[in-house]
C-alpha cells in the first residue's frame, strides 16, 4: 500500500513537500502501525502517538481532508491514495506535529474545573445517577483538537473563539449539578467571540472521535444564558 | 557551562496521577513546582486506567479498610509491607472523597453515593464474600481522576514544562540530587532545571514487553535515572500480566468486565477459571487468572485457528449494563477485536500490563536504600511516587483498582513531605559540573555518525527477548537464555547510530534515549528474576513452584553496578493492627 505523508523539518526543509512510502498491510491495521511503519524506514519522520487505543489523544492527524485519531482509524476505512497531513490551521513544528498552544490556551481560559462554595463534606457530594447522566457525552472528551482544528471559526479565530473542545468542557462544568460557578461561567462567556462565533456547521460533531457533540453542548450554553437573561 | 537553567522549590518529573496529585499539594502550599512531562500531562498512562480505585466507602455493603488492607496483604502473596499497605488503605477513603469533591465524575447509586463494583481479590470480613470496592467512572475511571487533577492543577497555577523530556538527575558536590537535566523537544535544547526536591513520578515500563497494555511512552525513564544515581530498584522480578488484554495486540479489557459478571471460557465452552479457584473463579487475583489462561492454551483448550486465546463472555450481561457500565470496553472490542461483546464473547490472553517493583521509598514517598548492616537510608531531596516507585503495597502481585490508589495516595503524600522538607532545607544547592557533563554526555553520545544498528532494530530484538524469557512461566534454563541474549543486546547498543541529528522535534533521539532506559530496566527484571529461586505472586517457576517464605521473604534489590542483587526484610509490622502472617493463598 501507497501512504503519502506530509514532511517538513525546520532544520532541513525550506518548504514542506508530499512524500510517499510503500508499507505493508496487515489485517487490523490501523492508520496508526502505518505511520509507524513509515518511522521504521525513515526514522527522521516526525509524529506523536502513545496509548495506541484512542484514550491519550495524542495522534490525531488530517487524513485525506478529514481529521481523524490514527490509532483508531483503520486503513481499510481510507481510500488510496492515502494523504497524511497535519492538523489544518495550527503552525505546524514540524512533519505531522503541530503547535497545540493556543488550543491548550483555549481550554484553559473556560476555566475547566469544578468550583464549589459551600463547604465540603465530609463523605462526597451526592449527585443523583440522573444528574451525572448529564455528564456523559461531555466528561469523555480526550482534547485530541480533531474538533477544534476542524472549525472554521477556531481557524480564523484561535485566539479569540474558545473553540468546540473548550466549549464542551465549559457545558462539562456549567451541566455538573455539583458546580457552583455558573454565573461566573456565563458572564466570562460574554461577547461577540468565545462562544458567539460557532456558526453550527458542525464540522466537530463529524469528525470527533470519541462520538461527542460540541455543537449540541455550546447550543445548551447559550439556551442558559437566554434562561438567565445574560 | 552555556546551558540555560530555571530554579524552582520542587521539581516534579511526569504528569501522571501521582506526580499531578503531588504538585496540586505543593501549589496549595505556595511552592514553586515545576512539572517536567515528555508529553502533555493528559496524555500521560494514567488516562487509559479503566476499572477504578479501591477505597472501603462501603457504598454497596459493609467494608472495612481493614478487610482492604487483608486482601491487599494477601493479594501481594505476602511481600507488601504492612505499615504501607495499613496507610494506603485506610488514606483510601479521604482520598476518593477528595478526588470526587475535585470533580470526578464518577458513577452514582439511586441515593447519590459513588458507585462501587466488584474486582479481583476483593473479601469481605477477611477472605469471606466477595466485597465491591472499586469506585468506578463508568471504564474510565483513569481518565476521569487524571483529567481532573490537571484541571485543578489549572487552578493553582502549577507550571508546566510540557513535551520536555528528562535526561538524568544532577547532584551537587557532596552526591545530593538538586535537580535534573531535561531537553526541550520542540527545540531540541537542553535547559538545567535546579530543584530542592525532586518527585520522580514517571510511570511503568510495560515498553520492555512486545506485547502490552502500555503506552508507547511508558519506557520506565525514571527508574532507569535512579539506577544510573546508583540507586537499586526493588522487586524488579515482579511484574504483572492482566489476564485480559485483546489477543495479539494486547489493549486491556479491564477486570471490570469480570466485576459486573463476565467470565472466561475455553474452546470447549468451559467456564475454566472454577476448576483453578473454585470460589472466586473469574475474579481471583490477576497472577492466578494469567496462569489459568496460559495453561488452558497450553494444554490444547485455547480458542481460534492457532488454539492461543480464551475468550472472555460478556453478553449475558445484556447491551443495558455493557452500555452503562463497559462502554469504552465495547468501543475498544469493536475497534480491535472487530467483535461487539454484547453478541459475541472478546479473544483475549494475558498481556505485559504493570510493574509491582520500582524505586524503593518509605511511606512518605522519601527514596530509601540500604546503608549497611541492614540499616536504611533516606536519599536525600529524592522522592519516587506510583508506578515507578515501590513502598512497597504491592508486593509480589497488585489487586485491581490499587494502582490508581497508589498513585493517588503516594503522590499526595510525597507532595506533602517535600513542602516539610523543603521548609527545612531551604537554600539551592550547587549542581556539580561533573554531574552536569555526565548527562549532557548521555545526550552527546546520540550526536555520533556512521554506520550501526538502528534503534529499532534494536529495540525490537529487546522486547521480543523480555517477552520470550520474562513471561509469565520462568525457568532456570529460559532466564539465562534470555540473560545471554540481554547481555549481548546490551553489548550492541553503544554501536547503536541514529541516521537524524536534527533538533526540532526529533522523536527518533527520544526513541533513543528510551531505548537505553528501557535495556537499563528490563536488565533488572531478568536479573532479579533469575536469582528468586521460588514461585511467589506474578513470579512463577515451574521449577520452583512452591512459594519458600524460608529463604525468599524478602525484598529483592537489583543494582546496575556489575548486575548485584542485594535482599531487605519485608516489614510485616502494620501501624497500628495485628500482622497478617504469611498463610496459604487461595481464592
């Protein structure tokens, strides 16, 4: 099988190119033993990975135009030729490895942690099963960045929209009944930008791996913030 | 020396539970900690944990720290220390409420407590009826509590060194660590970072297996920096295969499925696992499940057109509790057994999944080595938490759902006595030039052109050693095959050469480096294995297949100086209660 991968080294390279490897196939294969196998012939090739099993979100990569997890992607789902590109719009460090800063930098700004007020107990805070029900779909997320580096929006404003992974931890957090915090939440939400510029195309929801939805989640945040009047 | 350098008050070296756990007690304190990861923190093992973390809430049924610290006692066929394993587990119980008071999203029963489930080698009342104590998030228990403690890490402003990896500790004139040498990944730079205590938190080394449950990161870096400061590291034989990794690829599938009442069957649909421990069949311990499971394929009862698997049986479970309760195991079945286990059972064999030994430390986490005349000594400023640490609660074999107890606990309470410690040694010592050359020398030596072996050829000839001669069965005559062949692959990684020099994000001079620290610690296992002449927990000789408390009660100690075993007494003195004194183990 014919696998054509993205390189580019800063060191070496002044402009990145398209290079093809022949590997071959195994049943089982996923998109993931085939870049390894292409590290095999050409160590100088560049690309993270760790758990194998899709929980890490390390390898996520853009394979024929769509983002996808490597270790979770079998070859046998990829038409031929198949085309490995780093994530669209991130700086890209170099072959498959790109700048996650200002993804990571997004995330944080939600304030993705649980806040409580009162004081705490002594044992744990109750929460009805079907309270926690209302965290599934959202606590799973793996900060992969397939979503946000699938989102137009995030591509033309990464600094200043949050983009559909933050925004999901942010409704993580806003949907915890154990949460205290959700005004702060709300107002910090404010403006024409972090949260107001996802247009529902919905790109996240297509390519996340783990099969959540951002744009259902940032459709609840701003149902809330029209319940509070904000 | 032209190497930038950074000071902070505690230096803590990887980002999974317990190094995590350990920086959020040193930022609470107002400490200045650094957190060195090769990987950003949430991609760190941790995160792939499944089934849970033991702690006697007694949310299902009565439970007892005391009966937690029994089946702990016995699960680790005796060779855990007993003040440790008392401390763990009675610490087990705050912890978790902390951990769900910082936001993990664990799951609820109808009055709103944790949800517990069943796991192997859990009693009630001291090895009566089997217990439910392991607090679960669904199956992603690991990714719960390790997402959550970097977001509260988040909150306290903990600073994060992200993708640096660290090379070796620096000490200063007098031998005392103040510090280690790390390189900057994206970069390529190396940058000196000086410390008054440093945590090593650096996880497992299921690496050294072929196949495993284990992340491509987990090379076991921090426990070959102790062996290269000349500290041994202890227990290094034990090493535990889970008995349900997804066959020929090894992804776990957690006890978990066990726990909420899958079993295992054999190629004649047999429930085997009655006839190897009649009471607590599929949930025995994990040492006793493996050897069930390799003796079954042994013997000609393996499933499949080669006869090398069992198959593990969830769909009586129906698709409500596998959806409820098992769903990342129904996604991973699906993905890389391409078989959904709510129609047909998952092929699973035993696969490289935990280290029981690991750096030896006292409860607090502080590193301890032997000082002569059986005495111990603190290393001075040196702390070890979690997988790679050893205090040792373990033993000869882990209980499920203790190693993110482990971690959580040691990690906190390390983080604890290095804001002590570093109270009372407040000033920065100098690093040493010498020890600074030393490991930039480990650096420079992967500068080397020419001709030689790659580092996957080699690394590959290695993994397929460990796992040909450090399995699950161990003889006399397979380790010393398999020591030979060590010795010779050890032989060969100086003529090792790396074909890219580059420096931006250069994975194959990390490969490299692990490569070296991986041969360091499989090195280890092989040794120590070969000299414990007993079978005892995960180590099993069918040429000595009786446990000997006799001669082998004891700790072992591997030190890479010339191969050297050293052995310690087990502390079979708990705190506070009566001592379990070694019995027969059955289940």
């Amino acid at each position: 099988m014919k696998i054509s991968v993205y390189r580019y080294n800063p060191d070496t390279d002044t402009k990145p190119r398209m290079q093809d490897y022949e590997v071959k196939t195994f049943q089982g294969m996923m998109l993931r033993d085939a870049l390894l196998e292409v590290k095999k012939q050409d160590e100088s090739f560049s690309f993270r990975h760790s758990c194998g099993e899709g929980v890490c979100g390390s390898d996520g990569v853009n394979v024929n135009g769509r983002n996808v997890l490597a270790c979770i992607t079998p070859i046998t789902e990829l038409k031929e030729p198949i085309q490995v590109r780093p994530f669209p719009g991130r700086p890209v460090i170099r072959d498959l490895v790109v700048d996650m800063t200002q993804f990571y930098e997004q995330y944080r700004a939600v304030q993705p942690y649980l806040v409580r007020k009162d004081p705490l107990p002594e044992q744990e805070i109750l929460q009805s099963p079907e309270d926690r029900d209302k965290l599934d779909g959202l606590y799973e997320c793996i900060l992969c960045g397939c979503c946000s580096t699938a989102c137009p929006s995030f591509w033309w404003n990464p600094e200043k929209f949050h983009g559909p992974a933050a925004l999901l931890q942010s409704w993580r957090f806003l949907a915890d009944s154990r949460d205290q915090a959700t005004e702060e939440r709300l107002d910090a939400l404010d403006g024409p930008y972090k949260l107001f510029r996802c247009h529902s195309i919905m790109n996240c929801v297509e390519v996340c791996p783990k099969g959540l939805n951002p744009t259902r989640a940032i459709g609840k945040i701003k149902d809330l913030m029209l319940d509070k009047g904000v | 020396m032209g190497i930038p350098t950074r000071h902070f008050d505690a230096l803590i070296i990887g980002a999974g539970g317990a190094g995590l756990n350990a920086a959020l007690q040193l930022a609470g304190a107002d400490l200045r900690v650094a957190v060195v990861s090769k990987v950003f923190p949430t991609r760190s093992h941790t995160v792939a944990a499944q089934g849970g973390v033991n702690a006697a809430l007694a949310n299902m049924m009565p439970d007892s720290w005391h009966w937690h610290m029994f089946d702990t006692v016995k699960g680790s066929d005796y060779l855990g220390d007993q003040d440790a394993i008392e401390f763990m587990c009675r610490e087990a119980i705050p912890t978790v409420y902390e951990l769900e008071h910082a936001g993990v999203p664990f799951s609820r029963l109808d009055n709103g407590k944790i949800y517990q489930r069943p796991f192997g080698g859990q009693s009630q009342n001291f090895g009566g009826d089997q217990a439910a104590r392991t607090c679960a998030a669904a199956d992603r228990t690991g990714h719960a509590i390790l997402h959550t403690l970097y977001q509260q890490n988040i909150r306290a402003r903990t600073h994060f060194f992200d993708e640096f990896f660290a090379i070796d500790l620096v000490r200063d004139a007098e031998g005392v660590i103040c510090g280690a040498l790390v390189l900057e990944i994206e970069t390529g730079e190396p940058l000196l970072i000086e410390s008054k205590a440093t945590l090593l938190a650096t996880g497992g080394w299921g690496q050294v297996f072929r196949t495993t449950s284990n992340a491509h990161i987990n090379t076991g870096d921090g426990a070959a920096m102790a062996l290269r400061a000349g500290i041994p590291l202890m227990d290094m034989e034990f090493f535990q295969f889970h008995p349900t990794g997804i066959a020929g690829k090894g992804m776990l599938i957690t006890e978990g499925t066990r726990g909420e009442g899958g079993y295992l069957i054999n190629k004649d649909g047999e429930r085997f696992m009655e006839r190897y421990a009649p009471r607590a069949k599929d949930l025995a311990s994990r040492d006793v499940v493996s050897r069930a499971i390799v003796t079954e394929v042994k013997e000609g009862r393996g499933c499949g057109e080669n006869g090398d698997y069992v198959m593990l049986k969830l769909d009586h479970l129906g698709e409500a509790v596998i959806s409820k309760r098992l769903p990342g195991i129904r996604e991973s079945s699906q993905i890389f057994a391409g078989c959904d286990p709510v129609i047909e059972p998952i092929p699973v064999f035993p696969t490289a999944h935990y280290a029981m030994g690991g750096i030896p430390t006292d409860r607090f986490g502080r590193v301890a080595m032997p000082a002569g005349h059986g005495s111990e000594e603190v290393v001075v400023g040196l702390y070890a938490a979690g997988e790679c640490a050893c205090a040792s609660v373990h033993g000869a074999n882990r209980l499920g759902g203790n190693s993110l107890l482990d971690i959580l606990v040691f990690g906190r309470l390390a983080g604890k006595d290095i804001i002590e410690y570093v109270r009372e040694n407040p000033y920065q010592r100098a690093v040493d030039s010498a020890s600074l050359d030393q490991a930039m020398g480990r650096l420079g030596r992967w500068e080397q052109k020419g001709d030689g072996p790659t580092v996957q050829q080699l690394r590959a000839d290695f993994r397929k050693c460990m796992e040909d001669h450090a399995g699950v069965f161990r003889t006399e005559e397979i380790m010393t095959e398999g020591y030979n062949k060590l010795c010779e692959l050890r032989d060969r990684l100086p003529e090792v050469r790396l074909t890219d020099h580059s420096k931006v994000f250069n994975t194959a001079r990390i490969e490299a480096l692990e490569l070296e620290n991986m041969m360091d610690v499989g090195m280890s296992i092989a040794v120590s294995a070969l000299h414990r002449k007993e079978s005892r927990g995960a180590h099993s000789r069918p040429d000595y297949p009786e446990r000997d408390d006799q001669t082998w009660l004891k700790h072992s100690l591997y030190y890479q100086d010339g191969d050297r075993m050293d052995y310690k007494p087990v502390r079979t003195k708990p705190l506070t209660v009566e001592s379990f004194p070694p019995k027969e183990r059955v289940y």
